[in-house]
C-alpha cells in the first residue's frame, strides 16, 4: 500500500484509452477487462504493457478478461509494494 493507487489507476485509464481505444468514460473501478471489449490476448497484451511500464513481475498466465479495472489496479499496487523492497 505504499503506491498511490490513483496514481496506478490513472496510467492504466490511459494506457485502456491509448493502446486499446476503450472510451476514458466506460473505465470505471468496477468493469470488467470483458466489459470493455477486451478479449484474450489484449489482456495478455496489456499485462504486458504493465509490465514493461513499471517492471513488475505480473503474472500474464492470471490475466482474466473477467478481472475489473480495480483488480489490475491492485495486483499493480500489490507488486510495486514488492519491488520496492526487494529492488536493485
């Protein structure tokens, strides 16, 4: 908990809105990767793209089209909290 999670949040609308062209209006805490007509592998593809963007080890093999914009937005906290302890 040591990120900002609207900070976390902002990016990833940004890289929804950007890289996928999902409208900024349909990305709310509670929609689903589904919802915002992504399928399969634009939720790998966006895993990686998070990955990439803060070098966080996530985990692509549980990108899930059913998983919400507030559950990425955690599992990003989540890892960022522990790569800050653990980084080079």
């Amino acid at each position: 908990m040591d990120h900002d999670h609207s900070g976390i949040r902002t990016r990833l609308v940004t890289i929804l809105g950007d890289k996928f062209e999902v409208p900024a209006d349909r990305i709310t805490e509670d929609a689903t990767l589904q919802e915002l007509e992504l399928d399969s592998l634009a939720v790998v593809e966006l895993y990686v793209t998070l990955q990439e963007e803060w070098q966080i080890p996530l985990d692509d093999s549980t990108a899930s089209d059913e998983l919400t914009v507030g559950d990425v937005t955690r599992a990003v906290a989540e890892l960022l909290g522990e790569s800050d302890r653990g980084a080079v």
